[in-house]
C-alpha cells in the first residue's frame, strides 16, 4: 500500500509498504518485489499529477546505520520541483550523516489532521483521474 507521510521531508512524500512484516528488500519474493514495485509506479503517476513534476527521489534506507527508524521494509518516494532545495542532491550528506532534523521522522514537523485530510482528497483526485 502507499500512504502520504505524515512528516513529510518535502511536499508530496509517500511510502510505499508492503503489507507483509517484512525489515528488507531482500526478504520479497518475487511475485511480492513486482507488487511493491508496481505499487510505487502507481503511487509516482499519482504523484505526478498531483504535484505537478516528473521529477522524484525514491530511497529505501535498510537498518539503523543507514537511517531506517521504523523496522519494516518502506520506500520512500519524494515529488521534486526546480528550486525545493538549494542544490538537487542537498539531501544525500543529510542521509549520510541521518540528520535528525530533516531524515529522522521522529524529529520532522508532523502535519495536522486537516492538512492531511485535505493532501489525501487531493491525492484521491488524481488517482481518480488516471482510470
């Protein structure tokens, strides 16, 4: 399934997870990679519509030391725009050094419920637009 992150690091950035417990990649089989995968294409055309851009990082962080804080296998996938940060890979160093303030959605600012009841109609709108 694909949710709307509640912490988003930039506007439209959303988890694809899949619904088995699962910590890794490398546990899917391959009927499961082909559903998580093909979940994230429909999740990114969405995504596309909604915010405007062809344009998206997608990351999977694995363990702690490589800044995964929820132990369950998710892919994020993050719309990008021209200018959202001052330079396009600004937030490679902040994974690398897992800077709580950006990476760690722990720390992130949460978004209210009426922010995202409102994203999610939106969201609701695009998906039914690509039928």
């Amino acid at each position: 399934m694909a949710i709307y992150n509640i912490a988003p690091v930039l506007p439209g950035h959303s988890l694809v997870i899949p619904q088995k417990h699962l910590t890794g990649i490398l546990e899917l089989n391959d009927q499961e990679m082909f559903e998580f995968f093909d979940t994230a294409r429909t999740t990114v055309r969405i995504l596309m519509k909604a915010f405007h851009t062809d344009s998206f990082d997608w990351s999977i962080q694995e363990k702690p030391e490589a800044g995964q804080t929820i132990e369950h296998l998710h892919l994020h996938i993050v719309p990008r725009l021209k200018g959202d940060l001052k330079h396009p890979g600004a937030w490679y160093p902040l994974i690398q050094h897992n800077d709580h303030a950006i990476i760690d959605s722990f720390y992130r600012p949460r978004l209210s419920m009426e922010v995202m009841t409102s994203i999610i109609r939106e969201l609701k709108k695009a998906a039914l637009g690509l039928v």
